[in-house]
C-alpha cells in the first residue's frame, strides 16, 4: 500500500545466477522461484437488484447490480454470481449489505453477505424458473449448475449471439461485420439464422435503408462474406457454436472426420476415440 502503484503480489527469486541452472524446472513452474499474492481488497456494498443474461448457447447468467464502490482502481457496479447454485449458497436478499472482492485483481464476485444489516422485510432472491428473455422454461441437465434456455431458435439473444461468434476473427473472421450489424440485420428480419447472411447479396435493396450503412460499407460486407466461403472446415466447425467444441477440439474433429456429413453421421464411440 505504500507504493505508488498498484500490485497484486511478488515473486520472490534466488539471488545469484549460477543456481538456476542447476535447480531447474518442474513440469509447472521454476524450483529458483516462487511467487505469494497479497490477500485481495474486501469492500462492503449494497446489492441493488439481480438481471439474468442469456448468452449465446442459451445459459442463464445471474448478475448482481451493487450500489457504486470503489475496488482496488476502479468503480464497480455489477458481478457476476454465476448460477442458482451460488445464489443459494449466499443466501441473498434484495438489498443486502454484500462483501465485494476482485477475482485475481480484475473480476469482481460477492464473497458473502452481511445478515446483521438486513432488512427485517427483505425479501430473498430466487432464480427464475423462465427465460427472463422468451419466456421459456429452463432447463437444467444432471451434473450441470448452469439453466439454460433451450429455445434456440426463437430467442433473440442467443440467435444474435450465435451470429456474432460465427463472424468473429477466430472463427469465419468476416470482414464488414461486427456485432452492432448484426444486432441491425436482426432487428431488420434480414437475418434469423447463420445460413441468412449468405442471401444477404439477393437483398441490398434493403441494406441501403440501414442508417449510417452506404454504398462501400455494403461492399466491403458481401465481399467479407463470399470470401469466407473459402475458409478451412475447422473455422466452419468451430464458428458454429456447438458446445463443448472449442478451437482445439474443432482442429480435432476436422483433421480427423475431413466434412460436416462424417461428423454428423459418426457414433458417439467413434467421436469419443483418441484415433
């Protein structure tokens, strides 16, 4: 606290260059050094209220509104308590005094609730049984704390969602599309589903009637979109979403079943080998 700057921790390392060398590595970290992290800056706050937001694979995230508080540099408003599992475990109620701390110096998350400040009226927070976005009813598979909504083709921000991850740089990396587009085109009805944007061409006569969105920004769109049609079958598979198929398992599956018919076609034993 004394320095003029902010840390987080220190590493503390032996002090002559000749040991190294000779201490070597673990599988993890050096043997000539070590590293301890200063217990992390607790405040007290006032949570405000709860929202629920639907991401693109259709799982229902809690996040606490607080009242504005300063945390270690910075103003902190909102944190997320991550499933009905952590909302239970705190035990929370509307209004009450929560104890805030940053997750590695940069996330803040509620560590615990104060119960010798509630309200004697405060009322406890339940998670939804509904979609707080379409008015589905959550689903909750077995060995899993997370609820999702399995209305994936009617609910607005999963379909967006989905969208926006298939353009990204890492997926399709679409050029001339980002995710406020996006938001438009669906706002629009221009786009309901990933196989839309590539009709987008059939219909610029409507493209010209989105606001601040002319002649050489339409252009630079389409040509984006034809030219990732070009793109290797592990960013198609892995710019779809699936769950549980990140950028390494979609590397995977690709070199191994070579099209998307093989993938669907294959059994789960097969998908499941290390061959």
């Amino acid at each position: 606290h004394e320095l003029s700057y902010d840390i987080d921790g220190i590493v503390i390392k032996v002090n002559d260059y000749t040991y190294p060398e000779e201490l070597g590595f673990t599988a993890k970290s050096p043997r000539w050094a070590t590293s301890f992290k200063f217990k992390a800056e607790r405040v007290e706050t006032t949570l405000e209220s709860v929202s629920y937001q639907v991401g693109r694979t259709g799982a229902v995230t809690p996040v606490a509104n607080l009242k504005p508080v300063l945390l270690a540099g910075t103003t902190v408003k909102r944190a997320s308590l991550h499933n009905a599992n952590e909302i239970e475990r705190l035990g929370l109620h509307k209004g009450d005094s929560v104890f805030v701390e940053k997750g590695g110096e940069i996330i803040p998350k509620i560590i615990a609730a104060n119960p010798d400040k509630r309200l004697a009226d405060a009322t406890p927070i339940h998670y939804p049984t509904h979609c707080p976005e379409c008015e589905t009813e959550l689903v909750r598979q077995e060995g899993e704390a997370v609820h999702y909504c399995p209305n994936e083709n009617g609910c607005k921000p999963q379909i967006v969602g989905k969208i926006q991850h298939y353009i990204g740089r890492k997926m399709m990396d679409i050029m001339g599309l980002g995710d406020e587009t996006i938001e438009t085109l669906y706002r629009m009805n221009l786009v309901r589903h990933i196989s839309d944007l590539y009709s987008l061409a059939e219909r610029r006569d409507q493209l010209v009637n989105i606001e601040r969105f002319g002649q050489k920004s339409i252009d630079n769109m389409l040509k984006g979109i034809e030219e990732s049609k070009s793109k290797p079958f592990e960013k198609v598979l892995f710019a779809l979403g699936i769950r549980h198929v990140g950028e390494t398992v979609a590397k995977k599956l690709a070199f191994h079943f070579k099209s998307l018919d093989n993938i669907k076609s294959a059994s789960i034993e097969e998908i499941a080998s290390d061959r």
